[in-house]
C-alpha cells in the first residue's frame, strides 16, 4: 500500500471500529440484561430489540449510499454518525423493552457501513482492496473480541445504559477520525455520472454476494440470541464469557492468515467457499449437539470455526463487490450489500427470539444450517474476478 492508501485504510477501520465496538458491547449481555427491564420477560420482544436495528438499517442503507454517490462521503458518514449517537442516548434512557426498541431502531438509521466502505474503495487500488477489507474486517473482530473481554465487567460497573451511553461517546469519536484523519476525496468522485439503483440491483456478479451477507448476519444474530444461555448452562457465569470467546478469536486469527495466502496465490473462490462451508458445519453442529447440553470444550471449538468462517466471508465479500460493481455505482452497489446486511441482523434477531420462544434452541440452529447450506449451494458458483480485473467498469454480465 502506499501512505495514502494506509492512512485511508486505517483511519476507516478505526470508523469501523468504534461504532461496531458500542455495538458488540451491548450484544454479548443485552439478551441476559433486558430480561430486567419491563417487557423483558418475551424472547421475541427482546429479540426485535436486538434485530430492529437492522431493519432500519436496511431502510436506510440504499438511500445514504446513493446520496454518497451525489453528495460526496464524508457528509454521509458524518451525518449518520450524528443519528447513531442520538438513537444510543435513546436507548441508554430507555426503561423498557419497547423503549429499548425505538433506541436501537433510531441507531440503525445512521447507516453509513455502504458510504465508509465506497470510500475505500475509492481511495485503493484493486490489488490492495481486498488486505484494505480485510483490515477493516480484522478491525471488527478484533473490537468483538475486546467487547467479550469488557462487556461483563463495565456491565457490572455501568450497566445497560451506561454502555449505551459508551456507544454514544464512541460515535461522536468517529467523527473526529472523519474529519481530522480521513483523507479527502477524490477528485474525480465529483464529476463521473452517477449510476442507477437498477444497475446492481440485480447485477449477474452481485446478487449471491448480496445473498451471502444477508444469511451471514441472520445467522450472527440468531446466534446470539441462544449462545449465551448455551454458555450458563455449560457452567461458565456470564462474567467468564470472555474466557471463551477470546482464545477462540485470537486462534481464528491464525487460521485466517494461511487462508488468506491461498487466497492471494490465487484461490480466492476456493477460501470463499471454505469460509461459507465452515459456517454451514457449526450450524449443523449446534443442531445436533444442543438437546445433548455441549461442554465448554464443544462449545468453545464450535466457536472457533464461526469465527474463522465468520470473519473469512465479511473480510473477502465487500471486496468482492467494490470489483464486481460498476465504478460509478459503487456506493449504490454497497449500499446493496449493506441493506441485505442489515435486514439479516434484524431478521436474525428476529427470527431467533421467535423460534427460541416457540421451539427451544435446537430450532433457531435447525433454520441456521438450513440457511448456510442454501447458501453454499447458491454461492458456489460466484465469479471471482483476476486480481487485475479493472475495477472502472462492470465486468460482461454472466
């Protein structure tokens, strides 16, 4: 990478990271901790909590990536900065459940996933978009990882509104980084014509990518909806989590790097769909294993290989799509992307309450397998550009 491209990559990642730190703070206890709030009594109420966010997102997604597009992105992700600090004061008042769904339903609005990656997408080249990705996903999992270590004990010391009231903090430091260290836009982005919504709506080399996410986050927050009751029931008191959590994140890392070796001698489809495959076997694996009440031994390698497969496919697929989609259409493409982003982590949320409330753990990971092995057969075929695929316009429709 050149120095721009390492401080447009860093200071980025560090968007990233601090918004989606204030997130995964809340996420490990918010199902343990709104069971103390009015209303916490229904799973599938503190289900929508946890995936309303989402579905705002989504609503929001498409729009603020096509005004990216028009109004430059820096304006974008500012603005939206400013609407996920409000909803998280919101939420951090709240004193019910349904108080904590019209917080989490105003921080969804500030969707600015699609505009902070067009952004760096604009300011890389293709042959280091997809380590500019991976920083960035690397970045996410490592403020996961720091929000299982944290979350326990400042949920202690603060509880669920003083984290919200965190994530607030953590977005107003965004900001800063937006406008003191991101490096400014290109010229260019001012006057290229713009594309059309229709354009990558269902472009040929887009759509599994758009799929993939959608089933990758639904199965995120299902997840979470039921693995940390899982954990209590193991034995391991929910201030221990992180005990888990971390050296399975921290040995993710590791199988990651030799992945993504093969994936730069040229394999790139291949790790993809190692990746996907991985998070089809742990479905199916916690299906099965679940009604037999798995040790923190099983518990803790089913967790690794999330991870490894986790955080392979969200580094990899944004890639993807900033090369598949047409240049002047990138931010629309992401925004794309990140609304069936967002829609999974409400539908996973949603989804998870619904069926752990009417059928027991066992059927949230009976819906999760069945959506990762829809997906690896889907997805198999997803065209993989050469590393030196220009990414100035689209590729001949398949």
């Amino acid at each position: 990478m050149s120095a721009d491209e390492r401080r447009a990559s860093l200071s980025l990642a560090a968007i990233f990271a601090l918004r989606m730190l204030g997130l995964f703070l809340v996420l490990p206890v918010f199902a343990l901790e709104a069971a103390r709030y009015p209303g916490g009594d229904d799973p599938a109420l503190v289900g929508l909590a946890m995936g309303i966010y989402g579905l705002t997102q989504a609503v929001m997604q498409v729009p603020l990536g096509l005004a990216s597009d028009r109004i430059g992105r820096k304006k974008v992700i500012v603005a939206g900065l400013v609407v996920f600090a409000l909803g998280s004061a919101m939420a951090a008042l709240a004193g019910s459940v349904q108080m904590l769904v019209a917080g989490r339903a105003l921080q969804g609005a500030g969707a600015v996933s699609a505009a902070v990656t067009a952004l760096l997408a604009d300011l890389t080249r293709d042959e280091v978009r997809t380590k500019a990705m991976a920083l960035v996903g690397v970045s996410i999992a490592a403020m996961f990882a720091l929000s299982l270590v944290a979350a326990p004990p400042l949920t202690g010391a603060i509880g669920l509104g003083g984290l919200f009231w965190l994530t607030a903090a953590l977005a107003v430091a965004g900001i800063a980084v937006v406008l003191l260290f991101t490096p400014g836009e290109p010229v260019q982005h001012v006057d290229i014509p713009r594309g059309r919504l229709q354009d990558v709506w269902l472009h040929p080399r887009l759509w599994r990518l758009d799929l993939g996410v959608f089933v990758l986050h639904t199965v995120q927050m299902a997840m979470w909806v039921v693995v940390p009751g899982l954990l209590v029931q193991a034995g391991l008191a929910k201030a221990q989590h992180w005990h888990l959590y971390l050296p399975a994140i921290l040995a993710s890392f590791l199988m990651m790097g030799g992945l993504f070796s093969a994936e730069r001698r040229g394999h790139m489809r291949t790790v993809l769909r190692i990746g996907i495959a991985l998070l089809c076997v742990v479905q199916l694996a916690f299906w099965l294993l679940t009604p037999h009440a798995p040790g923190l031994w099983t518990l803790g390698l089913l967790m690794f290989f999330f991870f490894v497969g986790f955080n392979l496919v969200e580094a990899m697929q944004p890639s993807l799509i900033s090369r598949l989609a047409p240049s002047n259409a990138r931010g629309a493409a992401l925004g794309v992307y990140n609304t069936l982003q967002s829609l999974g982590l409400f539908a996973g949320g949603a989804l998870g309450g619904w069926l752990f409330s009417r059928w027991g753990a066992s059927a949230v990971f009976a819906a999760t397998g069945a959506l990762t092995a829809l997906w690896l057969l889907l997805g198999w075929a997803q065209y993989v550009p050469p590393a030196s695929t220009p990414a100035r316009s689209a590729p001949p429709a398949a």
